[in-house]
C-alpha cells in the first residue's frame, strides 16, 4: 500500500547518510516520515499527496515552530520523490507553511523564554507535582528537567544518553550524539546525580535494561520492550512537568531549560568561552545571545559546584 513511498524515504535517507547528514539530522527527519506514514494509515491515505499532508497537520497538536519543521522535512522528501520521478507531484504546497509573521513570533517567544532563578529553584527542588498526565512518572520527568538545566543539554542530547555515559564520581556526563558529530563532556552536578538516583531506583526504567540502552523512555505497550524517547514526545513531557509546578503561563519545552542553564551561568560569572564549550556551541557569538536576553572532565567539575549552590543554599534556608 505504502510501496511508494517506503522506497522514497530509504533512497533519501540513503542519500543523506552518502551526502554525510549529521545522525542527529537523519533521525530528525525520518521520525517525521514515521509519523507521517502512521498518519497517512489512519486517515486512510494510500499515496503521499497535498490531502494527506492537510490531514497530518490537523492531526498534529503540535506548536507552529514544530509543524513548520515537519513541513519542510517532508517538502524535502516530496520534491526529492519528484525528481527521480517515483512521486507525481510535490505534495507540500507553499500555502500550507504557517505564515511567515506568526512563525517568526512564535521563534522569538519560543527562543526569549528563559526562566528566573526562582522558578529554576522550584523545579530543581521540586516534590510531587499536584497535577501531572501521568503522576507515576514524575521521578523520570524531575530528572530530565534537572538534566537539562545543569547540563545544558538539548533535546537529542538527552534521549540519547545511556547510563554508561554518566561518570558520577567525576560529576561529569558523556553527550555522544551531538549537533554536528562533537561528543562533549558536561556537568553532571549532586542535584542531578539525586534526581537521577531517585528516577532509577523508581522502577519506572526496567532493571534488565541494560547500561548502554537509553536512560530515559518508556516500555513499549505491545511488547513490553524498554525503548527511547522521542523528540516531540520528550518535549511534551517537560512541558506538563512545568505547567505543573510552575503554572500554564510559565510551561517550556526542553530548549527553555538549556536556555536558562546558560542565562544562570552568565548572571554568575562564569566565562562565555567555558560556557560556549559545554553548551556545544561552535562560535562563543552564539551563547552571546543569552547574554542580550538578560575543561572537559576538570571543567565539567568546577560547572558543577556552581550549578549545585542555589540547590544547597534553599537546603540551608529550608533548616
């Protein structure tokens, strides 16, 4: 039913890996494939068209930044389809991108959400949220929150760690999968070491999970197998871990956390230089926007006394 289209996806996504894409970048894009075929299935569709696209989207709860991204991964499939002429027309119209005014808005609340220090305070001090979508997990969701502030990690970041990339006696992480193929090493400071703790002694992670499977994801409902994140789904989880502490208007996805790792840093001192090097960022120009907006293993344990201070300081005013 899908032949078509299955062939158009494994010839591109074997041109990305000849034309060297960054993995990070192939897994972006063939999870939107995946989770376009997944709707093309349930609304029916046998062939990748412009109504079948439409459906996607109405589908999606997704943000408009999110819906744009996916747009333009199957934009690339589409007209990749076309020129080896297996696809008949280029089934993601123009019309069908958000509206360049809305989405540019949408980048710049999206991008200038950083939290402050009390907020930071009360996620990273945080007990069992009043009101999560499943309050069973709310271990694995502190955890990832405390992860991405104290290590400024991204999204793909994260869901690609594994416990054999924590080095706990070092206060310092592995990041293997990173934007542009740079493995790095970051903090990993007591606060996140407890959440971390506390997340797999909950159960939640299968013990015959093995230490170079994701740290973080969820049982598989058909097969009960352990299995990873993924990048929307992650998202989604921070954002009503959030929501549920700090209130609706205060909610962010996983990138505000990063955000408010590298706003933290630069409000305490720290050198944009080091600062750019945990982050991963390639030019310190780039962690120069945080600061508008408001060593390796050695360097990744001197991050992690100052990461630790506002956890220990609300422990002594809390006595």
């Amino acid at each position: 039913m899908f032949e078509n289209y299955d062939e158009v996806v494994r010839m591109f996504t074997a041109q990305m890996r000849r034309n060297e894409w960054t993995e990070a970048s192939i897994e972006a894009y063939t999870g939107t494939f995946r989770r376009f075929r997944e709707s093309m299935e349930k609304n029916g569709f046998s062939e990748f068209c412009p109504q079948s696209v439409v459906a996607f989207v109405e589908d999606g709860s997704w943000s408009i930044v999110t819906t744009d991204l996916y747009l333009t991964h199957l934009r690339a499939l589409s007209k990749y389809g076309v020129s080896i002429r297996i696809f008949s027309e280029n089934a993601v119209p123009d019309e069908l991108r958000p509206p360049k005014r809305k989405l540019a808005a949408a980048h710049k609340k999206e991008y200038s959400h950083i939290l402050d220090e009390q907020q930071i305070m009360a996620l990273l001090n945080a007990e069992e949220p009043v009101y999560t979508r499943k309050p069973h997990t709310w271990l694995r969701e502190k955890a990832e929150v405390t992860l991405l502030f104290q290590s400024g990690l991204r999204n793909s970041e994260l869901r690609a760690l594994t416990p054999a990339d924590l080095f706990w006696d070092k206060k310092a992480l592995y990041a293997r999968v990173t934007k542009g193929d740079k493995p790095r090493v970051v903090p990993f400071p007591s606060a996140s070491q407890e959440a971390v703790r506390a997340y797999l002694s909950s159960g939640i992670r299968p013990a015959d999970a093995g230490d170079t499977e994701p740290l973080f994801g969820c049982c598989d409902r058909l097969t009960g197998a352990w299995k990873g994140l993924e990048r929307q789904q992650l998202s989604t989880l921070i954002k009503n871990y959030t929501a549920s502490i700090l209130g609706e208007e205060a909610s962010c996805r996983t990138h505000a956390m990063r955000h408010a790792s590298a706003s933290f840093l630069l409000e305490k001192g720290a050198p944009i230089e080091s600062i750019s090097e945990i982050l991963g960022h390639s030019q310190p120009s780039t962690t120069r926007i945080y600061a508008q907006r408001l060593t390796k293993t050695a360097l990744a344990e001197t991050f992690s006394d100052i990461l630790d201070a506002p956890v220990a300081q609300s422990s002594l005013h809390a006595v």
